[in-house]
C-alpha cells in the first residue's frame, strides 16, 4: 500500500485475506482472487473475483475483516452469507477480459 495513487494491495495487506480466500474456495474452487483494492477513505476492501470470463466485485468494510481473526464463528459466518448472496447472483457476474 506504498503508492496513494494505485489502491491495488497485497495478500500480506489484506486482514483475514486467507479466511476470505478459504471461504470463497469452499463455495466455488473454480473462483479465484484476481486483485484487491484499498479505498483509503472509506476504508474498503473491493475483491475482484474471476471465474472462466466472468468478474464479480465484493466489498469489505476494513474493520470487518479485521473482526474476522478476533470474532470467529460469528464473522465467518456473516462472512459466508456475504460471498454465498454475491456469488450465488448471477447480476453479480460481468464479463471480463483480462
């Protein structure tokens, strides 16, 4: 998260990034994280996910992730209902071309 300018971050960056990646494989194995961006003012996390051609965008608010290590149980599973309504929604989906 060095450069303002590019709000691209890192997995290393990214609070409970690996329970979200975990998450999103028990859904759908197929799905992969393509990019995470930092919205420094709002202090959102917006996952770009990819599936065959398709992208889907889900936000975070930081300190729900930052909930997820410390809470467990129930952030996991507000956390699964989350990316089960987005990625369940076919709206979701664009087409993409990377």
């Amino acid at each position: 998260m060095d450069d303002p300018d590019d709000p691209v971050v890192e997995e290393k960056d990214v609070p409970s990034f690996n329970i979200i990646e975990e998450k999103i494989k028990a859904i759908d194995n197929t799905i992969i994280i393509y990019r995470v961006y930092y919205f420094f003012n709002s202090r959102i996390f917006r996952f770009q996910l990819i599936k065959k051609d398709k992208m889907c965008m889900i936000e975070f608010p930081r300190n729900f992730l930052e909930s997820l290590s410390k809470d467990g149980t129930s952030s996991e599973h507000q956390l699964l209902r989350i990316l089960d309504l987005n990625i369940e929604n076919a709206d979701c989906w664009n087409d993409f071309e990377g």
